[in-house]
C-alpha cells in the first residue's frame, strides 16, 4: 500500500472539485492533482531510484503537496526541512540524510545553494513546470514498510536524527486522526499555518483521503489574522496550530469565523489558563494531539467532547492512548506505574518509527521490544486521562525531591502579571539543583512567591526568578530550555 491511494481515492471520487487553494484562490482540482502528481513521479521515476532520499525546504507553498506524493508514488523518501533553519543546520540534515537532491523555494534555494552538497532545484517557474511535460509514472503496488519520510526531530535537546515512518506508519497515523481528532468530508479544508515540513505536513494525508481542501496561505507563514480571514474564506477550516500559535491567535482580539471547524494543537504543553482563553474566544473547536516525529502525533490525544470537561486535571492532561496505540507509564523498575505514579511514557502500535536513520546507537536506546521510549515523563490518572509532567533530563531533582517544572509554570501562568513563564534547574552545592524561573512580564518576587504559596507545595517554589523580555525558542516555537540553563552559568 503507498500512500498514493489517498489522493487517488479523492481524486476518482471528487474529480473537478476544488483541491488546493492559495488564499482564496483555486489552484486544482483533485483530477489535476491526480495528473500532476503522477506527471511529477515520472520525472522522478526517470532520474532517481527507490528508496533515493529527496529534501523540500521551503515557506509554506502548495507545491509541497505535490511533491510529496510524487515522492511517494516514485518509491523514493521526502525529507523535509523546515525552512527557517539556518542554512548549515540544513546542510546536516542533507548530509545526515544522503539526500539525491533537494526542492526549495527561490528564496531558501539562494541561501542554500552556495553550501548544499547537492543540486538545489527551484519549486515553481518554468524547469519546474517542464518536469509536468513528461508521461505519468505507473504507481507500484508498495511494500508498506517502505520508508516514506525521514522525519528530522526539532532537536530542542541536541542535534536533529531522522525518524524513519514507513508507508504503514503514517496509514496508521491518518486512520488514528480520523478516527479520534478530526473526521472531515469534502465540504471541509485544511489551512496550513504550522510548516508543512513538520506539524501541518503530517496533516496532509487524512484531509485529502476524505477530500477536504488543502489551503496555504498567500504568505506561506502563519499570520494571525491573514489565518482567521482565511478561515472565514473556506468552508469547514481545520487547522493545527502549536500552542504558541494559538495564544497569537488570542492577542487578535477577534473572534472565530462560524467556518471555523477543528484547531488541532499540541507539540508542546498548552497551558491550563491558556487554553481555557482560548476557547472563550474561539468556543469548543480544540482537540489535542500529544505525539514526537517518532510516534507522528500519535500518541495520545484529547478529543473535542473532553474540553468541555471543568475539570482542570482533564483540561491540563494530554487525553488518553490514541487508536491503535498502546500507552504505558513505566516507573524506576520498568514495572508499569500505578495511577498517580511517574514514569517514562513508553508506546507501541503501527504509528512507532522502526529507528533513526543511520544512527543504530540512538534507535537502540529508544525503540526497545518495539516500545517507543518517548523520553517524556507522565501519569496517569483513576481514569486513564495521561498527565505529561516534562522530558525526562528537564525534571529539576532539588534535594532528592523531583519537581516537575511544567506543574510550576503552570501556577506561575494564573499569576496576572506573568506572561510567559519557564521553569529549569540550576546547579545547587547544598540542594544539588534549585529551581530558577525565567519570567515574560513583571511581578514583585514576594508577589508570586505569595502566590506560589497558595498552590504549590513550598519546596517547589522557585529560589530565583529572572524577567527577560522573550524566552528564546526554536523555530517550532518551542522553548530552548539548554539555552536558559547555559545563561545561569
Ligand atoms: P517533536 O518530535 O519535535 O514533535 O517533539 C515531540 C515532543 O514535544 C514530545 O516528546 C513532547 O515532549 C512534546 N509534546 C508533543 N505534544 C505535546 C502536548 N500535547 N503537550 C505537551 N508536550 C507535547
């Protein structure tokens, strides 16, 4: 089975309906899709051999989507590359990868192309257009263990590895999405806001099996309010969105288009006070998913119906095992943990990578007995709801006792003058490591140790708190926690 059959279901079912749109613009249909894919694989067909790796680094364009069926159809591995990576940070990845040729846009080709390894081939004018004159490759009926995509993590704990997702991995994947997050039909879209190298890419299978629109923006970035217009443009727009995406989408002040169907979001925490803002704002269009390039968004997930829940502990919680995957919690002797008790978040099912690219040493730490080895820590509770406390190394261990920072940022998040909040250990001579919180906005530090006092136990309260005017994150938008530790010192 090659993902293929997911366009060429859409395709044979919703012909000369609209399938990819630029702001509100049709660009194909899903018969012209169909044909440009295939037209597309043929050219690969003809110059690249299967299994041969090929990057895309580009901003948010439409032609990602073609490209990445061609890919598939030809029996060769995208690799996507976020695109604002650093031009060195991207030339690891094609090395790392031993990619035959990577595709990006005008602007990313210009500052790639004095460092690539390999030929850089424009996406968009005219020798890329010419790759569409050839015949149509005939599709081969996939081994589904097939590799379809190396999946470069975002390396917020060291160097990126390529996760491996077959064929069967992300088939799993997008029957799991369907089934627990989000079922569209024909009549709904898909806005890409995150890069569609990563979170919204992975997206892109289940919406067009049912036929939804793919929609990217005119900016090919995420811009709040070009997004909520765009929303307002389609029907039935479903998105996702990172965390920090959403609290964006918030500071518009605006309200949500009555087109606005699904926002997905997980990828990093989303805090309680957070999300309970942004669903006054935007009311229950929220579904979490919690996952890693290693499981893609996979593992566990909170479905719409559970927001409506009051209950903080529900809201807080990252859901439960998501279909086909099973979820385990195992405590310091690999036994698996009682509720309540912290562990390791370990799972297994079809979603699970079969090992990083090149890189034995890694996938033996992290897939064992077929259990992915998430490196995240978590509960879960009496009623089976998981509850991820942080990764493994960012657990402050004070004094013997654990702390986990995500319940401290948490409680410093519901005090009015912190905006953003990151909580890391410092090396302690007394307490071997102290808990240090780095603060966006301005409070007196007896004002949020009062404030701490009344919600969390006192040894987790934070022995120093630093005001910065922005916490310094990835270009995932996730929060560079080795950073703030290498300021203290
Ligand atoms: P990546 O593979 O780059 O997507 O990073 C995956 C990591 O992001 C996971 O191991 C978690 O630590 C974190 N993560 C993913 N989803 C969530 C979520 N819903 N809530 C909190 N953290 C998350």
């Amino acid at each position: 089975m090659n993902l293929f059959a997911t366009l060429d279901q859409a395709a044979t079912r919703l012909g000369d309906r609209g399938a990819v749109y630029r702001g509100a613009h049709q660009l194909h249909t899903w018969t012209q899709l169909h044909d440009r894919v295939l037209r597309l694989a043929g050219a690969l067909r003809r110059t690249y051999t299967p299994g041969q790796r090929i990057a895309i680094a580009s901003e948010n364009r439409a032609e990602i989507i073609e490209l990445f069926y061609a890919v598939w159809a030809a029996e060769c591995v995208v690799v996507p590359i976020n695109f604002k990576l650093h031009p060195r940070e991207m030339v690891q990845i094609l090395e790392d990868a031993g990619v035959a040729t990577a595709f990006a846009s005008p602007k990313i080709a210009s500052e790639l192309r004095p460092e690539s390894p390999v030929g850089v081939e424009l996406i968009g004018g005219p020798d890329y257009e010419r790759l569409f004159n050839g015949p149509p490759a005939a599709v081969p009926d996939t081994d589904p263990s097939t590799l379809a995509w190396l999946f470069y993590t975002s390396g917020t704990t060291g160097r990126s590895k390529g996760a491996m997702l077959s064929h069967r991995n992300l088939t799993a994947m997008t029957v799991a999405h369907l089934a627990d997050i989000d079922s569209p039909d024909e009549n709904c879209s898909l806005l890409h806001a995150a890069p569609m190298s990563h979170g919204s890419g992975l997206y892109i299978a289940p919406y067009v099996l049912r036929g939804a629109r793919q929609v990217v923006s005119e900016s090919g970035a995420f811009d709040p309010d070009e997004f909520l217009d765009l929303c307002g443009l389609h029907p039935g727009s479903s998105a996702f969105l990172a965390p920090t995406m959403i609290a964006r989408l918030v500071s518009t002040g605006r309200k949500a288009p009555p087109t606005l169907r699904t926002i997905v979001y997980g990828g990093g925490p989303m805090y309680v006070d957070g999300l309970k803002k942004a669903m006054t704002a935007f009311g229950p269009v929220f579904a979490q998913i919690y996952g890693q390039g290693e499981a893609p968004m996979t593992i566990t997930g909170l479905r719409r119906a559970d927001h409506e829940s009051d209950d903080d502990a529900i809201l807080g919680s990252v859901g439960y095992p998501r279909s086909g995957v099973e979820v385990a919690v195992l405590g310091s002797d690999c036994a698996y943990a009682e509720p309540g008790q912290i562990g390791e978040i370990v799972c297994r099912g079809d979603v699970v990578m079969s090992g990083y690219w090149n890189n034995a040493e890694a996938t033996r730490t992290t897939v064992r007995d077929g259990w992915l080895y998430t490196g995240d820590m978590g509960s879960y509770d009496q009623r089976g709801y998981l509850t991820l406390r942080d990764r493994s190394k960012d657990v402050v261990i004070s004094g013997g006792s654990n702390i986990y920072p995500r319940e401290v940022e948490e409680a410093l998040l519901e005090h009015p003058g912190v905006a953003e909040a990151c909580v890391v250990g410092a090396p302690d001579p007394e307490w071997g490591e102290v808990v240090v919180a780095f603060i966006v906005g301005s409070a007196a530090d007896g004002s949020l140790d009062t404030h701490l006092l009344d919600r969390i136990a006192r040894f987790k309260r934070p022995k120093r708190y630093v005001f910065i005017d922005e916490l310094p994150k990835n270009s995932y938008g996730k929060v560079l926690k080795r950073e703030l530790r290498a300021r203290l010192g």
